[in-house]
C-alpha cells in the first residue's frame, strides 16, 4: 500500500492566454515558421509559405495567409482575415480566399493591453542585462543553440529549421524574425 499526499498553493507569478502577444508591430511568420499557442496582435498578423499557428489567433488588424489551428480547433478573429485557412471558427467582417466563410456575429476586436506590468518587464530586463550584452545582429540558421540571460541589442534571427533554447531570460531590441521551419 502506497499512500501520497500532496499539498498544492497558488504561487505569485504572471497568467495569460496568448502564447505571443505583440503590440503596434504586429506578427509576421514564413516559410513553414509556427506559433505552438495562440497569437493576440494589436495589429496585423501575417504568413507565407506554409505558415501555421496551432491555437487561435486575435488580431485588432488583419489575420493573412496563416493556417490557424489543428483537427477542428483553433479560431481566427479579426476585421479582416484574407487567404487563410481557419480549423475553427471564423470571426471578421470581411474575408476573401479563406477555407469558410467570415461569421460577422462578433464585432471587431480591441486593443489589449499586455497582461504584463512595466515594472515586470524591467525586473526581466535587468535579469537579462546581468547576462551581458551583444551589440548587433544576432543568427541561428539551420544550427541548435543555448541562449540567456542575454541582452541582444539588434535583432534576432531563427531559420533553416534553427532551435533556440532559452536557458535565461533574453531581451531583444529590435525585430525577431522566424522563418523556414
């Protein structure tokens, strides 16, 4: 006989759906790039070339050539979603060269402010400042590689079936950019 007991309490920590949440920049994937979650934009979210998101995608803008979900989930929600194919339910106004056709039952999305504090996102960026900085662009093509704590002051690049482990928390300046697997 093996009896277990476990005793389980609410930690102190940050809660949200979207697995990416981007602001006024909006969301760009391509060439087979994919988001495993969900995707909230402030603005646009847009693919090419076999480009997938397997949860739901949100957009205050337009949702274009993306293939949203997986089975028969995963929605897409937007004023405008164009040239995608949706698993699940599909929310805009207009819509054109999509699997279904636009349900307009739902009105367009809001802004949404970002389920983080700004005093949550300095803590993460002194964290990865204590890391050390890089200055310029920094790459992953077709390699696997380890990065964190690090400030990347530039862009970051993942392509050619690239994996990144973050093993501390990393903070990029600029644009980071997934593309080709």
């Amino acid at each position: 006989i093996r009896k277990i007991k476990a005793n389980m309490t609410l930690g102190t920590g940050i809660s949200f759906h979207y697995g990416v949440h981007v602001g006024a920049g909006g969301f760009t994937l391509s060439n087979n790039a994919g988001v495993n979650g969900n995707i909230y934009s402030n603005s646009n979210v847009s693919g090419s070339n076999g480009a997938f998101v397997t949860g739901s995608v949100v957009a205050v803008g337009t949702i274009n050539r993306i293939v949203v979900g997986n089975g028969t989930t995963g929605d897409a929600y937007a004023p405008t979603v164009t040239n995608s194919t949706v698993r699940g339910n599909l929310y805009c106004q207009s819509g054109s060269g999509n699997n279904k056709s636009c349900n307009t039952s739902k009105p367009d999305p809001a802004t949404q402010d970002f389920p983080i504090s700004e005093e949550q996102i300095t803590e993460w960026q002194d964290e990865a400042a204590l890391g050390g900085m890089f200055i310029g662009n920094k790459s992953f093509s077709g390699i696997t590689g380890t990065l964190g704590p690090l400030k990347i002051q530039g862009n970051l690049t993942l392509s050619n079936n690239a994996i990144l482990t973050l093993s501390g928390t990393l903070w990029v300046t600029g644009n980071v950019s997934l593309s080709n697997n």
